[in-house]
C-alpha cells in the first residue's frame, strides 16, 4: 500500500484516501477508517497476488476502492447521501475499474494497472459495509 511508481499515482491516491476518508473519520469514526484502511489494504493486495501471482504492484488503489465500497454500502442501505458524494463518483470508479479490466487503459500508456487489486479492495470494503449496517441495524433494534 505504500509503494507508489510516480508522485502522480501518489498524489490521486492520497487526494482520494483524504475525501473518502475525511468523510468515514466523520460520521463513523477513526477507528473504524483505520480498521477499513488494514483491510482493504491487506485484502487488495492479497487478491492480487493470488489472481497475478508474484509480481510488481504497489499503490493504494485498492484502499481506495475499498473505502468508496464502504461508502456506497452505507448510502445505498441509508438511503440518504450519508457522506455527500454525487452519485457520478460511483459511477465513474465502477466504470473506471470495468475499463482497467479490458486492457484498454494499458494501450492509451497508463501502464500495468493492479486491476485484481482493485477489484480486491472494492469486495473488502463492500463487506466490511455490509457487516458495519448489520451490526448498527442489531445494535439500534435492541
């Protein structure tokens, strides 16, 4: 998670771990953001090495597809727009991870793109969401 390959993919990812995250820290706390970030970033990583095997690949992407999976969870199940994000963003990641899927991304010069990684992150961070509403619907109906 910590290696990045340009200060640019540092930067993006930094810049998206600061929105998604300022607004977990926010309304759900910090220690539930740490505990997504150890997650997701060990769930990313694993999922790549064993869809890629051993190889190059660094970056937080993965963190960052899991803490915007956990952000659509809760407002999907919320029905409000807990963390103030347009929908568009959603749309735009999903999208953005189907096209680094197709090969195309790699052809217009981004280069190799974890897309397991990604991939890994976002299904972390949408069970981490899920089991966060199942544990606040138990603990609020008691």
């Amino acid at each position: 998670m910590l290696i990045h390959f340009s200060p640019t993919h540092l930067i993006f990812n930094c810049l998206w771990v600061y929105i998604l995250g300022k607004e977990i820290e926010d309304f759900d706390g910090k220690w539930l953001f740490l505990i997504l970030i150890f997650i997701t970033s060990a769930s990313s990583n694993y999922a790549q090495y064993a869809f890629s095997g051993p190889s190059i690949f660094g970056g937080l992407s993965g963190v960052v597809y899991g803490l915007l999976g956990f952000c659509f969870v809760q407002e999907t199940f919320s029905r409000i727009n807990k963390y103030s994000f347009p929908p568009a963003i959603y749309l735009f990641m999903f999208i953005w991870l189907f096209i680094g899927f197709t090969g195309f991304l790699d052809l217009l010069g981004f280069g190799k793109i974890a897309n397991f990684a990604h991939l890994g992150g976002l299904i972390s961070g949408i069970t981490c969401g899920y089991l966060f509403q199942m544990y606040n619907s138990q603990k609020n109906y008691e």
